[in-house]
C-alpha cells in the first residue's frame, strides 16, 4: 500500500513546514496552516519531479562558453499593448500567469490571442471551467475564426501534459489554474497545494518542451490571487487584467517579469 506523506502548507504564501504550527514563520500570518497530504511518489514519478526546471533531465554539464547567447525570439501576441506589458513578446518556454478578478475579460484575451497566434503556431487551449461549446460560442460571439484553434477540455495536469507530448503545441493557456490538480496530490482543486503543484508540473513542462504557458488565475475577493506568492517563484511573469464587466476599458499590468521591465501598463478598449 502507498504511504502518504503529510506536509503544512500555509495558505497565504504557501510555504510549507514539517509539522503544524499556529503561525506562519515565513509571512507572520496566524492559523493559515493546514495539513496536505501527498501521495507517495512511485519512482518514476520522483524522477519526472526531479527533472531540471530547465529542461535537460539528462543533467549536460557546459562552459559558459558553450552556451548559446543569442536571444531567444520573441513571438508576437498579435497585441501590441499584450507584447509590450510581456516585455516585447512572448518567450518560448515562459510561464506567464495572467490574473484578474471574474468578469474582467481575461478568458476572452486570450482566446482572441490564441486564435490569432493559431495561424502561425500550433496552440492549444485548455479549458477546465467552461464547456467546449461554452468557448465555441464566446468565438462565435467575438466574430472570430475558428479553424486553427485546439481545443481541450481537462483538469488534470498530467493528461494536459500528455496530450501536449502528442500535440507539440508552441503556445498553450490552462483556464484557469484553480481548477487544475495533479494525482499525487490528494487535496481539493483550488487548494494551495493543488494550485501550487499543478503550476510547478505546468512551469516545468514549458521549460522542457519550450513551450510558452498562460495560465489564468482568478482574483479572490481580498484581492489576492489564490495566495499571489504562492506562485509568484515558480512563474516567470505575472500579469493583471483590471476593470468590470461595465467598463469599456481594461488595463494590463505587470508584476513580475523575468524578461522585462515590471509595471509596464497595457490599456485594451
Ligand atoms: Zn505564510
């Protein structure tokens, strides 16, 4: 029988501790601990978590003159505002979180986003919150074309990953990362841990295939992002969408970017 392991995770800013305590030594915060438990890794899923984040699992030593310093280029959204907030594009290989509260249109960006990007990459969109025909009728709605586009409905991240294996999309969004668990991980879906390790498998899938991630993450009515921290280290590049439903304009911000400047502002109409 598979033994469980047990770990405490702070639900705030997600560190995690070896035994219950009432507050938190890493933020200060009091009674944000619960206890996660998580599946007792076979072997080869111990080899799969300790795989480099950036992508060489076979561990290839090099000088630093081995390395290859021209720049990675940049994929154009196809928005320039988007591009620009980015730090010039999109990276191959990032993980770019795009947060907003409910209804400021971060669904509808994107899918505007990926369907352009469709006509000159192969994309994949996950939606693991709305139907397949519930995105099919935003498009519908949005007047766009809907030839290119790949389509998948799931939450668990490891189908995600092998369908992406099959696939070899360039550029992939995940909507929303509250909704996505992994199976060694026996919490609820939209619990710290949940989120935390099922951003962690994403980011290291995008490092090893090159890949290029949105995820979407809902803001919390306090404003925080699901515990912000609790992915700010494993993402490269954080980005908010700001503005209601009944405004006509939405301002892209962004908080963290490991390929630009932060605080670039984007306005969409
Ligand atoms: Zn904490």
């Amino acid at each position: 029988m598979a033994k469980t392991k047990r770990a405490y995770v702070c639900n705030d800013c997600g560190a995690d501790f070896p035994r219950w305590q009432g507050q938190c030594s890493a933020c200060g915060a009091w009674n944000t601990i619960t206890e996660v438990r998580l599946a007792a890794s076979p072997q080869v899923a111990r080899n799969e978590k300790y795989a480099g984040y950036t992508g060489s699992a076979e561990g290839v030593v090099q000088t630093l003159q081995d390395i290859n310093l021209q720049e990675v280029p940049r994929l154009s959204s196809g928005f320039k505002e988007l591009d620009r907030v980015l730090g010039g594009g999109i990276v191959p290989g990032a993980a770019i979180l795009i947060g907003g509260n409910p209804g400021a249109g971060k669904s509808t960006l994107l899918l505007q986003t990926m369907v352009g990007l469709a006509h000159h990459f192969p994309t994949l969109y996950i939606t693991g919150e709305e139907s397949l025909q519930q995105v099919a009728m935003r498009a519908d709605r949005l007047g766009l074309p809907k030839d290119k586009l790949k389509l998948l409905s799931e939450t668990g991240v490891e189908t995600i990953c092998q369908v992406a294996k099959k696939e070899q999309p360039k550029i992939m969004v995940i909507d929303s990362i509250q909704v996505m668990h992994v199976a060694e991980v026996q919490s609820a879906p939209g619990s710290v841990a949940q989120v935390r390790e099922s951003a962690a498998a994403l980011t290291r899938y995008a490092k090893q295939n090159n890949v290029a991630i949105f995820m979407v993450g809902h803001v919390t009515k306090d404003g925080s992002l699901a515990g912000p921290k609790v992915l700010e280290h494993c993402i490269d590049c954080s980005v908010l969408l700001d503005g209601s439903s009944d405004s006509r304009f939405r301002t892209l911000r962004s908080h963290k970017n490991r390929f630009g400047a932060v605080n670039e502002l984007g306005v969409f109409a």
